[in-house]
C-alpha cells in the first residue's frame, strides 16, 4: 500500500529523520540564501483560521471554510452546501534525534525537499506507471513565521493529473508540523479517496491554490484539540 500524503505520525518523523540527516540538516555552517528564510507577510484582508475553535472565512473564490466536526485538527472547504475537502494540521513531529541547525526556515526547507523524495521514491515503487513531479520548494509562512512550502503532482500517461499534495512545513526547536492539502482523482489514479480523509479533485484544488499561502500565513498552529 502506497503511502498517503497526509502520514500518520511515526511513519512521517523516521522518513524525516533518515532523509535529513541524509541531506545534512544538522550543518549549522551551511548558510540559506536569502530565498529560503524570507518571511510571507498575510495580507491584512486575510482572516485567520483555526485548528482548534469554531470560525467562519470566505475565500475571494467565494468558497468557505469552517471548523470540521471531530478532533482531527483539521477545517473543511464548502462551495455552498458542497463538501471540497479539508485543510489539516499536523504537529509535534520529533527532530531531537538529530541537530536541526540555528535557522528553522533553512530546517523546514531541507525538510520539504526530504520529504518530497520520500514520496518520488514511495510512488515509484508503487505507482510505476505514473509521472511524479515534485515541486520546486520555496520559502512561505506558517501562522506568520518563516517556514517552507513543498509538494508533488502525480500524473498518468495522458497528462491528465491524478494526484496533487501541498505542503508546508514549520520547525519549531525540535519539532515539526505540517499543513497538508491533497487531491486524489475518484478513478484512475494510483491512491484515491477515503472516508477519513476528505480529500479535494485536483481541479477544485486547483481553484483554492491561489488562496493557500495567505489562509495558512495568517493561521497560527500553537492551539491543539
């Protein structure tokens, strides 16, 4: 079974552990460029979500998002009465097996591009038939601190895309969290959708995108459920 963008705890902190110190994400004398650590500013028009309190924003789109019912931290997408998909939250990831270096957006950015592998590798093993394209990682913002944004698109033989993950990625001493968006097509693709994990159709995905970097710029992570 191939492994969903959204990795449960345990599965998520061992791949980072291995891919970073593969990569050397403890070189403190490996400095960023300036790219890697600027910071998003949210615009000010933007309202904040939240992971863990009732709340209601619309998008420019003219699509809502609102809390979730039940304890994931997570909040749900709406085009009026209709179901999009969610937006989730994943904290407390461990990096104290290794030295996460004096910059946390340097940290996060190693981190998107370890994880990006991890799944260029996973989906080759077992989504051979498809293309994968990673995502250039860039710097963005997670609830205004400076952090790391990755992600990957999955495409069968036709072009057509079958598969779609945003990510972002917050250091935080020597833990992590990640915010998660994915897309999966209901058929033909190599992973689809499930019923714990409201996901979008990569063309919806592809009409909430513009709106991600601010929604999650202006959203801060400390509260948990």
């Amino acid at each position: 079974m191939r492994a969903r963008s959204t990795l449960r705890p345990v599965a998520v902190a061992s791949a980072a552990l291995i891919l970073l110190a593969a990569c050397g994400a403890g070189d403190r004398t490996a400095a960023p460029s300036p790219a890697q650590s600027t910071t998003t500013t949210p615009t000010r028009d933007q309202p904040a979500m939240s992971w863990t309190s009732p709340f209601e924003v619309t998008v420019p789109n003219g699509w809502t998002i609102r809390d979730c019912e039940g304890e994931r931290l997570n909040v749900c997408v709406y085009d009026g009465s209709r179901s999009l998909g969610d937006i989730e939250l994943n904290t407390d990831y461990p990096l104290d097996s290794i030295d996460v270096g004096r910059d946390p957006a340097a940290t996060a950015h190693k981190l998107a591009e370890a994880m990006t592998a991890h799944f260029r590798d996973d989906r080759a093993r077992g989504c051979s038939a498809f293309t994968f394209t990673g995502d250039t990682v860039r710097a963005a913002s997670v609830g205004g601190k400076p952090s790391a944004r990755g992600g990957f698109t999955l495409t069968n033989r036709e072009g057509r895309v079958v598969e779609r993950v945003i990510n972002y990625y917050l250091v935080e001493g020597a833990k992590f969290a990640i915010v998660n968006i994915d897309a999966y097509v209901s058929e033909g693709g190599c992973l689809g959708p499930t019923e714990y994990d409201p996901t979008f159709t990569p063309a919806d995905l592809d009409k909430l995108e513009p709106h991600l970097d601010s929604l999650v710029a202006a959203t801060p992570t400390t509260a948990t459920r």
